[in-house]
C-alpha cells in the first residue's frame, strides 16, 4: 500500500474552533519511502486533493520508516471543499488523530 501513497500527513495545524487546517506537516512519498518534508498551508493540500494526488495520514516511526493511517479525500459540502479522513455530515476538516503543528 505504501508505494500508492504520494503524500504523506503526519502533523495537522487547526484554526482556533478546530474546523478548518491551517498548516500541515507533510512528507513526499516515492517508491515506499518517506522523501522531501514540507510544511503546507490548506490551500495546497486542497488543490493536489482536487488534482487526484492521493494522501494519506501517516505516523512517523523512526527517520525513515512509517505507517499509514487512513486515506484523506476532498469532501464538498454546500460549495465548500473539506478534507477529511472519513465520510461524515460535519462541515470542517478532519485528518483524525494526529499530533498537533
């Protein structure tokens, strides 16, 4: 399954009510393996969503090796695109359990 995933979450950064990210710690994945660490503001995980890019949340193990956790997709709910973990009525992202940014 690793070799599917070409980004990784493994920190998530929300606004003050918890609704929408703000910034993310994520990972380039290629081949299996965990590549280029960047920090990503909503707006770029949203676009590479849209473009089909699939992500995942992942948990960092040690420098280089990882587990991935649960698919992320962009939900739209009444004109508004969301990312989340889970299907779900809630408006506002949800990449689950992960540490705080």
């Amino acid at each position: 399954m690793k070799r599917y995933v070409s980004l990784g979450i493994s920190k998530v950064g929300y606004d003050k009510k918890k609704r929408r990210i703000v910034k993310a710690e994520a990972y380039e994945i290629g081949n299996g393996n965990i590549r280029t660490r960047r920090e990503m503001q909503r707006g770029q995980l949203v676009d590479l969503a849209r473009l089909g890019l699939s992500i995942a949340t992942i948990r960092i193990k040690n420098g280089c090796d990882f587990d991935i956790l649960e698919a992320v997709e962009p939900v739209q709910m009444r004109g508004n695109v969301y990312l989340r973990v889970k299907g779900g009525e809630e408006f506002g992202d949800d990449l689950g359990k992960l540490p705080s940014l």
